[in-house]
C-alpha cells in the first residue's frame, strides 16, 4: 500500500503532489542536461513560463470541469494546496506560454519538445499512481471481481475514501503509461521521428484517457453520452494529429 504522504528533506509531501513533482524534477533536468551550449538560461526561461501556464490553466480547466462544486465555494477556487489539476489545461497552459517564451528567447520550440518526448507519459504516471493513493479518478462499481481478468478490477477507495469492487481505472493508467514511456524512450534513443514523436505520444495517450473514461466512476457532466472530460481527450488528440500533418507538411516542402 502507498502512503498518502512521504517524508523528504524534513518536509511531509502528499504523495499525489510528490510524485508529480518528482516527474516535472526529473524532465527539467533533463532538459537542461541535453540543452545546446550557450542555451541553458534560455532554456530555464521556457520551462519557467511552461510551468507557471501549465498551472494556470490547469487550474482554471479542473474549476471549468468542476463548476457545479465551484460555484457554490468561490473561496477554493484558488486554493491549489487541496488539489485539483486538469491535464488538458496543463499540456495546453504549458504548450503555449513555453512557445511564446520560446519565441521571445530565440530557442528552438520543436526541438525542445522531441527532448521531452516522454513527458507525458511520466507525468501521466505520476498522475495515476498519486490518484491510486488519494482515491481520484477512481472506477466504476463492479460486482464481483472474478468476472474480470487479474487486475482489471481491485477492491478500491472513492474520492471520499469508500472502498468497493470497482474497475483499477488508476492501475490501468499507471500501466499504460509505463508502457508509453518505455516506447517514448524507445524512439527518444534511436532518434525516430525526432520532429514528431512528442505529438504522436500525445495523440496514443489522448486515446488511452479516452478509453479509461468509459470505466470511470467519479462524477463528470455527461454530453451526448460521453463524459466532459472525454470531450476534451478526443480535441487534445485531435490536436495532436493536426500537428503530426503540419509536421510531415513541411518535412515535405525542405
């Protein structure tokens, strides 16, 4: 069982906020490691800018999911410490005030993404398992847990902390993006698609959170039978395949 808080540098971390931080930590130095010479403060601008847009909007896309809860504690609405992080508002935040500082700062956008490639997937999994501990994006109620295959289905906690036979959404999750990192590592290593790996990871892991929220239980407003959030996995994939073909495009005209 994962603890709900870990212990660092004489500090108590929920595990969830831990373990996203670990991943963002470890991108970051990364992408300073592999930054060109005479780039690296450039570099830690983009970065700046990629994370404070990514928090923006991924907060104000988490109280835009949420409103119905919202509208009623106007308070919490930028109470970040109790949680609440939407991923489409945070690659979207981050996408695009990295770009604009990268175009301020003279640095190469389109490289610095076929760099991180893996992002996504690792954040991902960060973002899997910490739900896994805190009870979000928890799964269906099922009856009996022999009627699935091992794994699919655990005796898991709610948001409120109620366990129950329900689908392993968060497991599910966690397991598919380690299977994307490694494949996004994979091409990261061999320099395949070097111009549009980041986009091509992004589109298979838009289909993957499409796919797991046929098997959510947590509430999400329901439009036209798919969820909210469902709505928002098949546009950020959609966005993905659009800049996959601006990219092919304009390979094509060099």
């Amino acid at each position: 069982m994962i603890p709900r808080e870990v212990t660092f540098l004489f500090f108590r971390w929920q595990t969830y906020s831990a373990a996203i931080l670990l991943a963002l930590l470890l991108i970051s130095i990364w992408l300073m490691w592999r930054a060109p010479v005479g780039q690296r403060r450039k570099t830690v601008d983009v970065l700046l800018a990629g994370l404070f847009g990514g928090v923006l909007l991924a907060r104000l896309g988490h109280v835009w999911l949420w409103w119905a809860y919202f509208k009623d504690h106007i308070a919490e609405i930028t109470q970040l410490s109790a949680g609440g992080l939407d991923w489409h508002g945070a690659l979207f935040g981050a996408l695009l005030a990295s770009a604009a500082m990268a175009l301020w700062r003279k640095v190469d956008h389109g490289a610095l993404l076929s760099r991180i490639s893996f992002a996504v997937p690792l954040v991902g999994m960060a973002t899997w398992v910490g739900c896994a501990v805190v009870g979000c994006a928890y799964g269906t109620e099922v009856a009996h847990l022999y009627d699935y295959p091992a794994g699919m289905a655990w005796i898991g906690p709610d948001i409120y902390g109620l366990e129950a036979a329900r689908f392993n959404v968060q497991g599910m999750g966690a397991v598919a993006a380690l299977v994307l990192l490694a494949f996004a590592l994979l091409m990261q290593w061999r320099g395949w698609l070097a111009r549009s790996r980041f986009w091509l990871i992004l589109l298979v892991w838009s289909l993957v959170m499409f796919g797991l929220g046929f098997l959510r239980g947590d509430y999400a407003a329901m439009i036209y039978s798919l969820r909210q959030d469902q709505w928002l996995d098949m546009a950020t994939g959609l966005f993905a395949f659009l800049m996959i073909w601006v990219v092919l495009l304009r390979r094509n005209r060099v």
